[in-house]
C-alpha cells in the first residue's frame, strides 16, 4: 500500500509540474509580459501649475519616479506639463426628510497639457473628470470629512496616473521625438 502511494504522489506531482511547465511555455510562446511601466518619450520635465510642495505636485514626483528629471528653467526641460485645473467639486444627490445631507457626489476635475519648451502644443488640452459617491451621517461627521479627504486624494492619484499613461502612448511618443 505505501509503494502506491509514493508512486501516485509522484506522478501527481509530475503531472502538475508538467501543466505549470506547459502553460509557462505558451503563454511565453504568445508574448505576454507583465504589464510595467512604458518608457517615455522625455527625460527632462518642467511642471507648470503645481508646486512641488503641493499635495499634488508630491503625487506627481512619486508617480514618476526616477523615470524623469524635473527640472525649474524651460531652456532645460524636453517637455512642459501644464496643470491647467485641479477642480475639486461636492454635488448633492440626496437629502433626508429633515433636509440634511445624506448622499453626495465627488467630483475632480483635472486638465492637463503638454507642450515643447518652444511652446509647440504636443498633447493638446485635456480634461479628465473622476467621480465618487458618498454617503453621508451627521453622526459621524469627523469620520466623512476624513474619508471625504481621502477620497478626493485617490481621485488626484487616479487623475495623475490616467494622465502619465497618456503621456506614454504611442501618439505622445511619436509627437514629443518626430514632431
């Protein structure tokens, strides 16, 4: 009885190690990489619009990485980011029977583009509108102001990472090298 099951744990093992083996070569066979981060197609950045010290000018530095150098003087810079707005907006959706706040929507608003020092427009004028719901108790107001902050600061993050991802396309590669 245990020679059996030595040898049926074996062959399990070898057939489950040949499934991995089998499924790693096809998939690498059909040239599916992880997704990582696309080079792009400028070294040297200046941003106009966000301060450095900002909350929003901070996710900009840590979203890019050493991928680019930010540079102050435009004679040094390959590319212009101008952060054109950066909107936060609250609508109410729902109100309770006593009129208080009860469901709201966030709302930013961000507008970028991208120009040559020379002031050539290379990606033109972009906006990107993120929203989040959120609901709301007069209970617990500190904790939904809290949240609501966070919130607001996911979409910045969301908003920054839409727009570097169309900083990578092919399109943005070809205008910012070719012209």
């Amino acid at each position: 009885m245990q020679p059996r099951r030595r040898l049926l744990r074996a062959v399990g093992t070898a057939v489950v190690w040949g499934s991995a083996v089998s499924a790693a070569a096809l998939v690498s066979g059909c040239g599916f990489t992880l997704r990582s981060a696309a080079a792009l197609p400028f070294d040297r950045l200046l941003v106009e619009g966000a301060a450095p010290n900002s909350l929003l000018g901070q996710e900009l530095r840590r979203q890019f990485g050493d991928r680019v150098r930010f540079v102050t003087q435009r004679s040094d810079a390959q590319a212009v980011l101008t952060i054109e707005t950066a909107n936060r907006e609250k609508l109410v959706t729902g109100l309770t029977s006593t009129a208080l706040v009860r469901e709201m929507v966030l709302r930013l608003r961000f507008r970028f583009r991208l120009s040559a020092p020379d002031g050539r427009i290379l990606i033109d004028s972009t906006e990107l509108l993120l929203q989040r719901d959120l609901s709301t108790n007069e209970t617990v107001a500190l904790a939904k102001a809290r949240e609501e902050e966070e919130i607001f600061r996911v979409l910045e993050r969301d908003a920054v990472l839409q727009m570097i991802r169309r900083l990578e396309s092919p399109q943005a590669r070809q205008l910012v090298r070719g012209g």
